[in-house]
C-alpha cells in the first residue's frame, strides 16, 4: 500500500488461513487517537453513528467499541462491498485487489457485533434512507474522490444532530492527481456558519451547530 502514498493508512493484515484480522498495527491510530479527543468520556448514552466506507470492519468495530455501549446505540456501516475500492473508477483501482473478498472478511469479523447493521450499498443511495437529524457520529471514510466526498458530506450533513460530530478521514490523502481536501474544502466553505470546526490534521472534525 505505501507505493501508493496512501500515508497513514496502513491496511491492517488479514490472516488468509481464517480471514480474521490478526495485526491491528498501527493502522486504525488515526480513529482511535480522533475518538479519544472528541470523547475524552467515553459515552454511555444512546449513539448513532454512521461509517461510510467499512471495508473488512476494522474501523466498524474501533467505532462500535468506543461509541456503541448503550444497548439501543447503532452503528450503520455503508459500503457497496463489491470487490472494486470504486466501481468503474481506473483512478482508483489500484487498490481493487485488496477489496476482493472484503464482505466476507467484514460479516466474519463483525458477527459478534449487534450493533453494527451492514449496508450494502454505495452512499449516494443509503444516507438519504437515514433518518433525519438523528445521527450523532459519522465517519466518511469512502470513495475518496474530492467529488464524493463532497457529496457524503452534504448528504450526511442533512441526517445530523445538532451537536453531531462527522470526522472525515484522509484529509491530507493524494493519489493519481486526486485530492481528498478539495472536496472536504469545498464543503466547509459552502457551509460555514454552520458547523465548529474541531480539528485539522490528517483527519478533520466538525460539530454540527
Ligand atoms: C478506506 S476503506 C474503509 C476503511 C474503514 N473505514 C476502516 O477504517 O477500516 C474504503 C471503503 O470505501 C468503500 N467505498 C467506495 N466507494 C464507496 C461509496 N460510494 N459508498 C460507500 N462506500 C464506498 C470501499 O468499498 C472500501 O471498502
């Protein structure tokens, strides 16, 4: 992965023998490190929370496990989980091989999870299915296009709680001339006012205002 500049993002290592995940690494610091700052109490209350872009559940289960701890807490995990990292998108099929397979490894590694309600679908279609002003957490973590990104975050903007936070990942990530940043900026411009900024780092945080 890192002949990609994929930066921080180290895939974790899947074991071929069982398709579990058996090394962690360092690859999920990123969200860990994000959730402990913006809950520096881990929350006890009902959460919703939201992942766009699940992959093999890694991520689900950092959320599920940090977020979820109220029995009525949800977190639906977004993702065509399809094989491709992008359908029909040669900019990103690079990485169209480590998707083969990924809905397999995601229901294996999160079936000890009823909490975590897979979707599988591409986000366009399944965000505007949630309900509105009802999400308190999401994670854009999906197609990383500047044009889809843009996209996850209106849409989800509009299923948030006052208070909700979104922390999209990647926002520093560039490859084959895409900028994830751009689409997260023009987000943010278009909707100043509206929204706290948290922080800026290779993730970025919003509260909804
Ligand atoms: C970077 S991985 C997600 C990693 C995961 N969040 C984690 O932390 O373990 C990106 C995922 O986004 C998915 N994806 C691509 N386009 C998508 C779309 N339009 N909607 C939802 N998911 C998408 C891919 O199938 C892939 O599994």
């Amino acid at each position: 992965m890192n002949n990609y500049n994929l930066q921080k993002k180290n895939f974790f290592t899947i074991n071929k023998k069982s398709d579990s995940i058996i090394n962690v690494k360092n690859s999920t610091d990123n969200l860990s490190n994000s959730l402990k700052l913006l809950y520096p109490i881990i929350p006890q209350s009902k959460m919703i929370c939201v992942e766009v872009g699940s992959f093999e559940g890694e991520g689900s289960i950092i959320i599920n496990n940090y977020l979820c701890n109220n029995n009525d807490s949800k977190l639906y995990c977004i993702d065509p989980f399809d094989d491709e990292y992008v359908k029909g998108n040669e900019k990103m099929s690079f990485w169209d091989s480590e998707c083969k397979g990924q809905l397999d490894r995601f229901r294996n590694n999160t079936k000890n999870f009823s909490k975590i309600i897979e979707c599988k679908e591409i986000s366009d279609t399944m965000i505007p299915k949630l309900e509105e002003n009802n999400i308190d957490f999401a994670y854009i973590d999906g197609d990383h296009s500047p044009e889809q990104v843009y996209k996850d975050a209106v849409n989800i903007f509009k299923k948030m709680k006052i208070g909700g936070i979104i922390l999209f990942d990647d926002y520093l990530w560039e490859i084959n001339g895409m900028k994830t940043k751009i689409g997260i900026d023009k987000f943010l411009d278009e909707y100043i006012g509206k929204y706290k900024l948290l922080f800026k780092n290779y993730q970025l945080a919003i509260s909804i205002i």
